[in-house]
C-alpha cells in the first residue's frame, strides 16, 4: 500500500440527506411500534420484536455511520466505524454507477449477486470524487458499464 492515498472522501447519508433521515427516523419508529403490538403485545413472543429489528437496523447500519474510502495504488480500503475493509483491484472484474455511488462487481459482468459478494463505493454530496474516481476505476479495473 502506498502511503498516500490517490483518492479519499468521505460519506455520511444520515447527515447528508436530513430530509431523507427525518422520514426513515419515522418510518423505523413506527415499525418498532407496529412489531411490538404484533410480537409482545398479541403474540408475546418478544424474541420476534428483538430479532426483527436487529435485522432491519443491522441492514441499515451503513446509512447511519460515516464511511471513508481510500483508493492507493493497488487496493481500495474502506473504513466503517470500527470496521476496515481492504479489497485488491484485481478481485474486480467491472464496475457501473448510479446516482449515489458506484459497485465494484467480482465478475466480468453486472450480476445480482454484486450487493453480496461486490464492494459498493457511495459518493458524498457534493460528489467532488466522481470524475476521478471513475477515471481511476477504468484504469485499475477496466470495464464499465
């Protein structure tokens, strides 16, 4: 790993997008309203209260902390809150963006399995990092579609 980054920026959608935050604050109090009349209050089983919304926050947990990524010379490293994530570019086969960021996919073709087994890259608001950051992705992993 070299020891200064081509690319770094940092993501944080909780902060970014208030607005967005504000409504998915709601919609996630009113679930734990709505499993826990369900689960505890009708079927009083509080295990089915716990586990779902261990599940629903636990895949949300990207949203609510800040990501940083770092692009070196051989390698992408992203770090979570407590979390790094290492991942070589030659372990990527293509790449395509959408509005909010780009997916590294593991195979020479997009595939439904990228969320799974790819390494999503999201931009930042101002999405300062997106010419460049494309234009190192087509040069480290080559195909974009």
């Amino acid at each position: 790993m070299s020891p200064k980054p081509m690319l770094s920026w940092r993501s944080w959608p909780f902060v970014e997008r208030p607005v967005t935050s504000i409504l998915l604050i709601a919609f996630l109090a009113f679930l734990a309203w709505f499993l826990w009349n369900k689960a505890v209050d009708n079927w009083e089983q509080p295990w089915f209260y716990f586990l779902g919304m261990l599940l629903v926050l636990g895949n949300l947990l990207p949203y609510f902390i800040p990501t940083t990524y770092y692009l070196y010379e051989y390698e992408i490293v992203v770090y979570y809150l407590f979390l790094k994530i290492s991942r070589r570019y030659t372990d990527f086969g293509c790449f395509y963006s959408d509005k909010r960021g780009i997916m590294l996919s593991t195979f020479k073709l997009p595939r439904r399995l990228d969320p799974f087994r790819g390494l999503s890259l999201r931009f930042s608001k101002s999405q300062e990092e997106k010419e460049k950051l494309i234009e190192i992705l087509g040069r480290k992993v080559g195909k974009q579609y």
